[in-house]
C-alpha cells in the first residue's frame, strides 16, 4: 500500500519468512517499475523494515499490510 497515492493497492504476493526483503522489493518493481528509483521507507506495523533482513526478522507476518513511504 502506498501513502499519498492510490498506486498500490491490495497487492499481495506468495513469499517464505526467510525471504530476504530485498528480493521481495525487487519482485515489486517488476510489477511497479516507477518506484525503483524513488527514495522510500517501508513500514510494517509502525516498525521500519529493513532491506538486508528476512520477513521472520523484520516480524512480518502473514496478511501483514507494508506500506510504501516514498520520501519527498
């Protein structure tokens, strides 16, 4: 979900808790190209998600909504 705009909206996708952030951010530009280059932030649940950790360590959890901060 994307703050500020209705861009991405109910976009989910099948992932394991050990998958990397990173490679989840990257199946999302390929589907959303236009915010590879976009300075952001992803949250979870007010937590701040970081790119080099697993879902498990990032504590996202199933159903979990992330949403996309992109920074001005």
């Amino acid at each position: 979900m994307t703050q500020g705009n209705q861009d991405i909206i109910n976009y989910s996708m099948a992932c394991r808790t050990t998958d990397l952030f990173s490679s989840l951010e990257e199946r999302l530009y390929q589907d959303y190209p236009n915010y590879r280059n976009v300075e952001k932030i992803f949250m979870v649940s007010a937590n701040k998600i970081s790119r080099d950790k697993t879902l498990e360590e990032n504590n996202i959890k199933n159903n979990d909504i992330i949403n996309l901060f992109p920074i001005d």
